[in-house]
C-alpha cells in the first residue's frame, strides 16, 4: 500500500518529449517525489518510470538502507537526489545499493556513522543484481568509517558496466580497505567502461598498514581482463593511505589529466596489460615519500605526464620500472614488455628506479620498451636515475638530462645546460626553443583542486597544528589549570605561569592542546594520578618548556604518564616534547612516560632538547602490535639533543614485525641524544636501551651511550635504510644489524663509530 500522504508531488508534469525535438516521441510524464522517511522512500520506489524522480527531505535520516533499484532509459535515467545538494545527511548505519539500469543518485552526504555492508555505496544490489548504465554524482562520504581501524570496508564498489561516478567528494577513509574498487569479480562486471572522473579524494591518513590504498581496478586474479576504466581530471590530496594511491590490477584503462597533490605512494600498473598513463600532473612538494608511476606489466603507455618535487625512492620513486618474475604466477611481478615512456617531465624528481626490485626471483629485465623525449632536471641532484639490471634490450632516444646530470644510460639521452620557466599552467618548461618536443606539451591543463568534488561541500584542512589556535594564559594552581583546558579548542596553547600544577585528574583529550611554559623550566606538573593524559581520537599533545615530577605519584606499579585510548582508536595523533625535564618516575617499578595501546598511530612523536632522569619504566612504548601483520604504532619517531639518565627501561621500544611491504614506515631518527645507565632494570625482559624491530628508515647519528644495555636493531623488510654513523659507545656492546627475513642482503650501514671502554 502506499501512504499517499507519505510523499507529494512536487514538481508538476514535464514534457520530456519536447527537448527531445521527435515529435513521434513517447510523452511520460516524469513525477518527482518527495519523501522525508524510510517508509515512504520505499513506497515511491516501486512505482518509479523512466524519468521520474525522488527527492529526499532536507534532514539527518539515521540507518537508512538505501536500495535504489529500477530501469530509467538513456534520455531518462531514474532520479534519487537531495531538496537541497548538501542537506541530506545519511548518518548511523547507512548505505547506499544500487541495481539496474540509468540510475543516477546525486547530493547525499554521508557522515556520521559507516556501513553496516561492507561498502557505502555499492554498483549492485547482490552479487547477480547490478547496476549499469548508472551514475553517482556530487555525493559525499566523509569520515564515514567503521570505529574498528582494521575491520576493513570500501566506501564505493564499482560493479557492472558503462557507469560514471564523478564531482564526488570522498575525504578521511581511516580504516582498512580501499576507499573505492572497480570490481571485476564476474563476467558482467568485465569490459565495464566505467568512468570516474572530476572527484575529489580527498586526504587519507596513513594507515599503518595494507590496505589504505585510494582507489583499486580489478583484483590479481581478473587481472589478465580488460577493464576499460576512465579515470580522468580527478584530484588526489594527500592521499597517504599506503605505498598505492592507486592499484591498477587490470587492462585497458585510462589515467588521464589526474592531478596528485603531496600524495605519498604512487600510481601503481601492479596487474594488467596495455594501460594509459597520459597528462597526470604529480606535485610531492618536497614531501617524504611522494612518488609518481611505477611500471609493471606489457604494453603500458606513459605519456606526457608531469612530476614534480617528488621524494619517493624504490617502489615508491617518481618513475620505477620493474623487473619481473620469468613465467609470473598472477599474482607476482609480469615482465615490462613493449612499454613505451615519453615526454614525460621530471623536474626535482630524487629517484628514477630502471630494473627495479631485480632478485633472484624478479630477474626478467625490461624489454622491447621505448623511453624517448623524457626530460630530466635536479637542481640539487647530479644522479637521480639508477640502474639495477640489464636495459640494453630498450630502446632510449631522445631523452634530456639537465647539464652535470651524470649519465647512467648511455645512450639516448644529451645533457644541455637549460633554463626552466614556470608557464601560465603552472608547470615548468625549458625556456630553449630547440627543447620544445621534450617533455610535456605546452597545453597541459593541470586539474585544480576547484575544479572536482562538489561545490557545496569545503574541502577543508583535516590536520590541526599545534599552536594553530588562541593562546590562553593559566595561573599556577590546578582549578585555572583544568578550567583553561576545559574551554581550550582544538590548536589552542595554554601558557603556564611560573609555578607548580597539581595534575589531580586523568584527562581524555580528543582535541589538539601545547602546554608551553611562560617562564623555561619555571612550570611544573606534578603527577598524582596512575595517569594523567589519555590520548583519543583527534587529540594531539605537546609540552614545551616545563618539568614533569613524579614524586607525588601513587605508590603502584606501571603508572603512565601519557597513554592512548584503551578504547579503538581512529585518528592519527601527534605527541611532542620539547625543551623539558622528566625526573623521578621512580615512586614505583614500571612507570612509563608514554605507553599507547594496541591499534592507536601517531603520525609522529617528537623529544627534543629534554632530560629525563631517574625512570622506572621506559621512555616510549611503541611495541603493541605484536601480530607480526606490518602494522605497527608511529610512522615518526625523533629523538633529538635529549639526555637519558638512570631509566631501568628502554628509550624506545618499536616494534612492527611481518614483511609486508605497504608501508614506507616506521621511521625513527635518534640524534644527538646523550643515553648513559640505561636498560639494565631487570624488569626490562629485552635488556635494551633501545629497541628497533622492522622500521624502515633508521638514522642513529652523534650520539654518546655509556653504560647501557645494548642497542637491538632488526630488519624485518627488504632494503630498510639504516645508518648508523659518529655515535660514541662507552662501556657498550658492539652494534649491529640483524637481517631476520633476507639475510643475504644487509642493506644497514654502520660506520665511523667510537667504542671505548672506561
Ligand atoms: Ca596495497
């Protein structure tokens, strides 16, 4: 039965037939419907014909299950879309489910909540009811993430064919799984056509694992299908997910004109012959692990693409061409075969990676492949290509290095001494006339940011500094102290007057809060509480300035000074200290100054110009992710210009262990620190003072360790970057290097060190 008082006709009758101009037509009336609840959504949709419409009220609708099914034509699809674009809010447990044909679905915001199904909005409805011919546009999902960050989702699948999904604007997927996959589990869903273009992918966090890739085409075992899948003028933000912002695993499709912006990883050919790389514009701005294209597969096309300011190095450089496995099974690496790579610019690119990855097991070199009319330019860097095996069965013509630019590859490429000029498109061009076919042409247009997504919808900045916000000034006594925290917002700086701060209170921050002394060294917070911070979601902490004591702290076992959330965490935090004292953590065994809990990440924890003195526990404890699965707790670590007296834990215990490779962390940089009696507490069940298990970057440099326990570092990846150089051991063990998955290739380098014994 429908309620007839459940929906009203708004709109009246519009004769589609006339804009036709056949004046045979078929005249429908199309309907529009306005409905404002669930009920009343379902009993419109039954009766729906080809252009017709239903409109939902302007309001939050909470666990609504959408299903949007019917048969419009190609001159009439069948509407769903908002009263107002923006002002439909899809919250709780909501999705969207689509089936059948010239379907289009446009407005929605879903924020709020996460799907109850394992996708947001899905191309189908079950596994044989798809949707083709279908479009979604200036849809929003925002956040909408399951509170488990490894229970893992898409927010758009992709099924069926020759659908469209464009202007949409998808920000802040911070739980495992891609945020979008173009499917091509079944036959219907092959040869799909699809086109995804103008939407905004907005920034993703770093995961901390696989998983966090931004959009998917195709999985390894289809992956010898063709596709066809338009990807054209989209903007990727900050898309940090993972090492893939996007995973091609499928053939015959199309990245035109996309624009990535500070994006760590890269556009990724993993699976699948015969795609278009062509008029992508890549800016890393300089930023850790920006990357552009890596190449694996046959018959790949790499065209005029732009790339610019990128830091990315081995599977993550500004151009990898891979090495394959002879005879690949699907999954693994197929040979470059047949790929031809020009006029491409790269301008300030650090890494161009030829043969990548070549082992034992991926020694099919690159073949057949022509690399012509690329253009090169470092300002800082006089060698950015490497070579890593045999590419003398490739063709390289045409090809310009800027001068002093040492020549790897022999042949095919001059070095001429050029300028370059930023045009009007706002991408760099050799000012040389006789340079006018080399690289990107001049008609480039770079897809701006404005340009994608919605425009109701700001694209707004998801990082709060510290710092950012007012600065409020705090008497020296506890109640000013928690009232200022109280009404602090997020990036506000309390300002601590000379004196002591009674810390009476576990406080659960979930905004961004810098606690700066006025006066340095003239503030101090004094510990009552087993804790006295909980990190959670979108919190962030920072110190500067103050002492920490631990002398008033409760009489017991394993006090903290700073934890995570016992609870599951979401969102990236940051901690730093800076320029302070740490004593007398030593009322009882085990105090810890930061302790985090099992799947929390900090984007980066930061100790700098600090002593800390007389610890019972350790210093940082980054080790909770004991699984062994490549996910771990920091992406940064650094320890700067510290001094670490008397701590019967260690300085840092960080642990990430499998041999995944979808990470660039964790990174940890320990600098100029003093470290002297440190580990040797028997509770310490490691006997380290520090503790480096599967980071991927590793920088131990000028410091002084005397009589402590020993320094314990463990590559679990293939080619971690370590360095271990200038340091000064006294009293210590020798430091090495332990290769505990590929022992054959130690890639650690430890050097120029002082050992002494006093
Ligand atoms: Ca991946």
């Amino acid at each position: 039965m429908v309620n007839k008082k459940s929906f009203m006709k708004t709109k009246m009758t519009v004769l589609l037939s006339l804009s036709l101009g056949l004046a045979s037509s078929f005249t429908a009336q199309a309907e529009s419907f306005l409905v404002d609840s669930q009920a009343s959504y379902k009993n419109v949709l039954s009766s729906l014909q080809p252009g017709d419409e239903i409109v939902l009220k302007n309001g939050v609708y909470k666990d609504f299950e959408i299903t949007f099914t019917g048969k419009g034509t190609e001159k009439q699809p069948i509407r769903l879309t908002a009263q107002t674009k923006g002002q439909v809010i899809l919250s709780g447990q909501s999705n969207l489910k689509m089936a059948g044909e010239y379907l289009e679905v446009s407005g929605l915001v879903f924020k709020d909540g996460y799907s109850p199904s394992g996708e947001v909005i899905s191309f189908r409805r079950n596994k044989d009811d798809l949707a083709n011919h279908s479009r979604v546009t200036e849809v929003v999902i925002d956040k909408y993430n399951i509170p488990f960050k490894f229970e893992s989702d898409y927010w758009v699948g992709m099924y069926g064919k020759y659908n469209r999904f464009d202007h949409n604007h998808l920000e802040g997927k911070s739980n495992k799984g891609v945020t979008m996959a173009v499917r091509l589990n079944t036959e219907a869903s092959r040869e799909n056509h699809h086109r995804i273009d103008h939407n905004y992918f907005g920034p993703r966090p770093i995961l901390g694992s696989n998983g966090g890739e931004t959009l998917r085409i195709g999985t390894s075992h289809y992956s010898l299908s063709d596709s066809f899948t338009i990807v054209e003028n989209n903007y990727f933000d900050r898309c940090d997910g993972e090492v893939e912002i996007i995973s091609n695993k499928s053939g015959k499709n199309q990245f035109k004109n996309n624009t990535f912006f500070e994006s760590r990883g890269t556009l990724t050919l993993r699976h699948g012959n015969g795609n278009i790389v062509e008029n992508n514009v890549f800016f890393g701005n300089g930023v850790d692990h920006t990357g552009g294209i890596r190449v694996i597969n046959a018959d790949q096309v790499i065209r005029n693409n732009y790339l610019e300011g990128l830091t990315g190095y081995r599977f993550g450089s500004g151009l990898t061409i891979m090495n394959g496995v002879p005879n690949s099974s699907i999954n693994r690496y197929h040979q470059v075969d047949n790929a031809l790579i020009e006029n491409n610019t790269l301008v300030n690119v650090d890494n161009v990676h030829f043969a990548a990855g070549s082992d034992k097991e991926r020694s099919a070199t690159p073949v057949n492949s022509t690399i012509a009319n690329n253009l090169i330019s470092h300002s800082k860097l006089d060698n950015t290509i490497t070579l890593f095996d045999d590419v003398s069965d490739n063709e390289f013509k045409g090809n310009v290095l800027s001068k002093d630019h040492k020549k790897v590859i022999k042949t095919g490429f001059s070095d001429k001494s050029f300028k370059l000029e930023r045009a009007n498109n706002g991408l760099l061009y050799p000012s040389d006339k006789a340079l006018a076919d080399k690289g990107v042409s001049k008609d480039l247009v770079v897809t701006q940011k404005q340009d994608v997504g919605t425009t109701w919808y700001p694209k707004a900045d998801p990082v709060v500094a510290f710092n950012s916000g007012k600065v409020i000034a705090v008497n020296a006594n506890s109640d000013d102290f928690y009232q200022a925290l109280n009404q602090a917002h997020t990036g506000d700086t309390l300002l601590l007057a000379d004196g002591v701060y009674d810390l009476q209170k576990i406080t659960a921050l979930d905004k961004v809060v810098s606690f700066k002394a006025k006066n340095q060294g003239k503030a101090q917070l004094d510990i009552y509480r087993s804790t006295s911070f909980e990190i959670r979601d979108n919190g962030g902490l920072q110190f500067d300035g103050v002492i920490i004591s631990g002398k008033n702290a409760p009489d017991s076992t394993g006090n903290v000074f700073v934890r995570t959330s016992r609870l599951p965490m979401l969102v990236n935090y940051r901690f730093e200290l800076l320029n302070s004292q740490v004593k007398d953590f030593d009322i009882n065994h085990s105090f810890h100054f930061l302790d985090v809990a099992m799947h929390s990440f900090a984007d980066h924890i930061k100790i700098e110009n600090t002593e800390f003195d007389n610890i019972t526990g350790d210093v940082l404890k980054l080790n909770k992710e004991v699984e062994d699965l490549g996910i771990y707790n920091a992406e940064y670590v650094y320890l700067t210009n510290n001094k670490f007296t008397n701590i019967k834990g260690a300085v840092v215990k960080l642990y990430r262990g499998g041999t995944d490779e979808s990470t660039f962390g964790p990174h940890i940089y320990v600098e100029g620190n003093t470290i002297e009696n440190v580990g040797l507490g028997k509770r310490n069940k490691e006997k380290t003072a520090l503790l480096v298990h599967g980071a991927q970057v590793i920088d131990i440099q000028n410091n002084t360790m005397k009589n402590a326990a020993k320094v314990i570092l463990n590559h679990t990846v293939g080619e971690a970057k370590t360095m271990v150089s200038d340091n000064t051991f006294i009293n210590m063990d020798k430091v090495f290097i332990t290769e505990i998955n590929f022992p054959e290739k130690p890639t650690g380098i430890i050097e120029n060190n002082h050992y002494k014994q006093m």
